[in-house]
C-alpha cells in the first residue's frame, strides 16, 4: 500500500499539496489586489452606481471599478453593465 | 487611526536596539514557542534582550519559558504605571541576558496604547539589544500594537493552505500599518519561518514544501522548524526548546538565531528521516 501511495504521489503530482498551492497562489493573488487598491474605491463605485441609477436602472451589481497598477502608471477601469435590449423593451412596453 | 509619536523622540531613542515581531495572523502557529527560542538563543549569544507577550488575557510566554510563578507585575501595570519597568521584569535563571515582561491575565487588549507600548520600549531600548514582540493571533488592536514599533518581522506560518494566506495578509500590514510605514521610512525588515514542518509528508505529496511556501510569499527564510514532539516536552516542563540541544526543533532554532544575526547556513530537517526503503514501504 505504501509502495502504491508514493508512486501515486511521486509519479502523478497530485498529492492535496499540489492542489493547495494552486488554490493558495489564486488567493494570494486576489488579496494582494485587493490590498492595492486605494480605500476611495468602494466609495467611489457606490456614488457611481448611484449616478448611473438616476438614469437606468441597472443592478446593484452592475457597476465594478478595477484598478491595476504597475511601475509606470496606475489604471482604473470601470465598467458598466447595462440591462439587456429585451428587458428594456418589455419594461418599456409595461 | 494609529497616531505616530515623532513628536516624542522616540524613532532616534529606539534605533539603538532592535524590535523584533513574531507573528503570524493565525493561531497556534508557534508564535511563542519562537519568541522563547529566539530570545533564548539570542541571550545565549551574548546579547542584552528582552522578550514582550502581548498578548493580553491569553498570557502563556511566561509558561513556555517557565517563570510564571515569578510575574508579580505585568506590561499592563508598567503602562498604566501601577509598577516600574524593573518590578516587573523576570530576569531569566538560566541566562542572565535573558529577559521576559510578561502579559497579564485579567487587563483587556485595549490597555495597549500606542504611547504606552512606545514608552515602555523606549525605556527598554537603553538596555537592550533586541525587543522581541510576542504577537497575539489575528490582525486586531494587540496584534497592531506588537508590530507598530518593529524593524524587524518573523512571520511564522506552518505549511498549510490557511497559514500562508494569513502570514500574506500578514504582510500586507506590516507594510501599510507600522510607524515605520506611517512615517515613510525603509519598511521593516520581514522573514519567513516555517515551522510545524513534517518532511516525511511533504515527500508524500500530503503538505506544502519549503520551496513552495517560499514560492507563495518570496520572503527571506530564516528557518524551517519541523513538527516535533520535542517542543511539547519541552513546554511542558517550562523550558524553551533551543536548550534542548539533542533535539531537532532545538537545533533548527540555534540554526535560526545564528541566520538572523547573520551566518549562512543550509537548512536542515528539511528531508525525509527515513531512507528511500522507508519511504517506499512505509505508507
Ligand atoms: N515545531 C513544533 N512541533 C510540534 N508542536 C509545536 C511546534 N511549534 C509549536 N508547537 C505546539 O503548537 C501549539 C501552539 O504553539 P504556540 O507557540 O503557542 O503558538 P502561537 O503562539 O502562534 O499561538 C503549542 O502546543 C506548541 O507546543
Ligand atoms: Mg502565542
């Protein structure tokens, strides 16, 4: 059994460690952009999102802010989903 | 929400000694199984150190280097000036450089000041060589005070998935919430220990290696502890385990302090114990 283990671990690489470094460098990632973004983000999505309401009616979740960063320059990219042409139709059609 | 203390002279005063963080973000780590090591073995080197528990109501530095039934007065008393310093700091028995100001078991985390926790180090500083901080868990009010002060950081993470994300976190604060970083100065000096390692079940595929917590975090690694029953007796009978010099924990501590102060060495226990026969009918 033991001799069966390791050549399942050894020869295939999949022992739980290889999968908790995969799942550890995607969390690792996402916190650390996380943790550069500057604190007026979220502020600043919530006053957009209430911006755009005044004129659609979008989902809460329809506004995201991103914000990316290397040595030269920072970048904010927003982005804006409105609701599909359908919907739009049939609320217009009420 | 952290005021800095410029005005109190105390960044010159402070530069005179090191202050040393252990921490970590999660619990249980072997925060202060490495705090009574390195403070040990620094002592044993020769130097002047003091060895800090902050962590408030959960006190148990003193158990581990066992001087419990000597703490009359604690940090908590020295900051609301109830006692002196030297009332109550425990001089070690067993080396004379060897200091510890113990936590105390009833006060709540927020006795901890920024101006309190500043002074009572600027006075320790005079005397002292290194401060080491012995962190609480968690990145709450005493874990924030333990590492407000520090120039140096000992993240101590144990190779499993939710340990090296907290010590990730970890350093996000170190960078974001230190006087050091409040006052734009260099950043404190961070290093990696990984402790609680198990060889035998990282050739099995079972846990993370040294090579990959390193990969994950990119720190400097000052050491690799391997899971021993040895640092179980030895807190158990009140002694820090680096004088258990036949022990394995104890010598990858030695190995650990002589790499902070500076020597290269290899790391050691970092192999499976048992040869390729064991490994393969072993299971
Ligand atoms: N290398 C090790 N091998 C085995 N047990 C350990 C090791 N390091 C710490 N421990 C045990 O783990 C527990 C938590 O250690 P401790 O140093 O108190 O952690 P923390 O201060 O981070 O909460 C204790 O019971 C301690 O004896
Ligand atoms: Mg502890």
């Amino acid at each position: 059994m033991g001799l069966l283990d390791n050549f399942r671990s050894a020869n295939h690489g999949r022992g739980s460690a290889s999968v908790a470094k995969e799942r550890l460098q995607i969390l690792v990632a996402h916190d650390r952009i996380a943790r550069g973004r500057p604190s007026y983000l979220p502020k600043l999505e919530r006053e957009i999102l209430d911006l755009i309401r005044k004129y659609v009616d979008v989902d809460p979740n329809a506004v995201t802010v991103s914000y990316e960063q290397d040595e030269r320059q920072e970048f904010l990219e927003l982005n804006i989903l409105l609701p599909d042409q359908s919907e739009w139709y049939q609320s217009e059609s009420r | 929400m952290i005021g800095g203390l410029g005005h109190l002279g105390l960044q010159e005063d402070l530069s005179l000694s090191r202050v040393i963080v252990i921490t970590s973000g999660k619990g249980g780590v072997g925060k202060t199984t490495t705090s009574a090591s390195m403070g040990m073995g620094l002592a044993q080197k020769g130097h002047r150190t003091v060895v800090i528990d902050f962590d408030v109501g959960l006190r148990n530095l003193d158990l581990v280097l066992g001087c419990e039934r000597r703490v009359v007065y604690d940090f908590i008393n020295v900051i609301n000036g109830e006692a002196h310093l030297n009332q109550a700091l425990i001089r070690d028995k067993r080396c004379n450089k060897l200091s510890v100001l113990p936590a105390s078991q009833t006060r709540d985390k927020d006795a901890l000041s920024v101006e309190g926790v500043g002074q009572v180090l600027e006075e320790l500083s005079k005397d002292h060589e290194y401060i080491i901080c012995d962190s609480p868990a968690g990145i709450e009010h005493g874990a924030l005070m333990a590492m407000y002060y520090a120039d140096d950081a000992v993240v101590v993470t144990n190779p499993e998935v939710s340990s090296v994300r907290d010590s990730d976190r970890m350093l996000g604060i170190l960078a974001s919430k230190s006087q050091r970083a409040e006052q734009n100065r260099e950043p404190i000096t961070e290093y990696l220990l990984l402790s609680r390692y198990s060889p035998n079940r990282v050739v099995r595929g079972e846990m993370l290696s040294v090579a990959d917590v390193q990969e994950i975090l990119s720190l400097k690694m000052l050491g690799v502890i391997p899971e021993s029953q040895s640092v179980l007796n030895a807190s158990n009978s009140g002694i820090p385990v680096i004088l258990d010099t036949q022990s394995d924990a104890g010598q990858a501590y030695q190995d650990m302090v002589k790499r902070y102060l500076g020597e290269e060495l290899p790391m050691r226990f970092t192999s499976d114990k048992r040869g390729m026969f064991g490994r393969l009918f072993g299971g």
